[in-house]
C-alpha cells in the first residue's frame, strides 16, 4: 500500500493534483530522464527532458505469478524542448540492452507547479530498441520493457557454503557452521 505526505495527499483528496509520468534509463554511460511535463524538471540532482504529450507510456498490467509484464514507452523527438532526433539516435546506440529503467509518477501543485512528491510505479529492464525516423526529420524511439520480476525465475549456480559467504565478504561468517551441522531434529509427536 503507497502513503502519500500530507500535501500530495490533501491534493488528490481534492482532485487538484496534477501528475505527470517520468523514466529513467539508466545507461552506463549515464543517466538519460524524461517526463511528460514542459520543460525540464529536476529531481534527485537529475535533469528530465520535458517531452509532452509526445511521450507515451503503455498502460500498466501487472499479473500474478512470477510472470514478467511488459511495457513499451515510445518517444518522439521534439527539437525546441531539446529531445532531438540526435538525443534519441545516441539513446539508441547505448549499449541498452538489459539496463535498468524506472517509471515514476510525479505529483505536482497546480497553483505554485511545486513537486508535491514522486512515486515509483514500474522498475524493469531495457530488452528492446526501435528507432523509426519519418519523413520530414521527426523521430521516434519504441522502447520494450520487461519488469524485474524476472529475476525470480533465474537459476544461478552459487551453493550457499561458507566459501562463497566468504567470497562475498571475507569477514563474513555466517555459514562457518553450516557443512558441519550434525543433528537430528525430530517433528510431531515420537510414536
């Protein structure tokens, strides 16, 4: 269950709150943020492109399971608020494939445009990039999540031991026991 502070909260019980959507890719190279507002918009030291109405987030499912869910974001270029067609075309020659991405939902005042607080909604992976460049110079970029969720369903080859404990963190001794734990538990009643 979210909580909300007091001001973001006073703001939806009055339906007044404006809120707006924010990704970040997060590259190795560095960090590329947009948002669906005007202009850019700082938060968490960070610059977010204001992208407008051209940026468009797929509704949000989730299911139950260990099923990853999908989410594709498009961008479209738009040179005066500085998303160019170059900005997309270097985001898509990033070395994307698997990096982190995480989609925000902003609350913002509508009287003072103050950043009332900002909720995470969706973290996933980066799996896909298309890049459609259309006549006339416009631009834009088809990003395809995959939700962490994901990673609940990955084998990995470690065996919890005292060894790969102390390969983690050599003053770690947690396990230091585990290989020679010799005792017989006995459950339920002894018939």
């Amino acid at each position: 269950m979210r909580s909300y502070d007091s001001d973001t909260l006073a703001m939806l019980s009055s339906g007044r709150a404006a809120v707006r959507d924010m990704i970040l890719f997060d590259f190795a190279s560095g960090l590329y943020g947009f948002w669906t507002g005007a202009g850019t918009l700082t938060y968490a030291g960070l610059d977010y492109i204001g992208a407008g109405k051209l940026f468009d987030i797929e509704d949000l499912s989730f299911e139950g399971g260990l099923a990853p869910s999908a989410v594709s974001i498009k961008l479209s270029a738009i040179p005066e608020e500085g998303l160019t067609p170059d900005v997309l075309a270097s985001i898509e020659s990033e070395n994307y494939h698997q990096r982190p991405v995480t989609i925000s939902r902003a609350y913002i005042h509508p009287d003072t445009r103050a950043l009332l607080s900002v909720e995470r909604v969706y973290r996933g992976y980066l799996d896909q990039m298309q890049h459609d460049l259309q006549v006339g110079g416009g631009a834009t970029l088809t990003a395809m999540l995959e939700s962490r969720s994901r990673d609940h369903t990955r084998v990995g080859h470690r065996v919890r031991s005292d060894a790969d404990q102390r390969m983690i963190d050599p003053a770690d001794g947690f396990f230091r026991h585990a290989p020679t734990a010799d005792a017989k538990l006995l459950w339920g009643r002894n018939v």
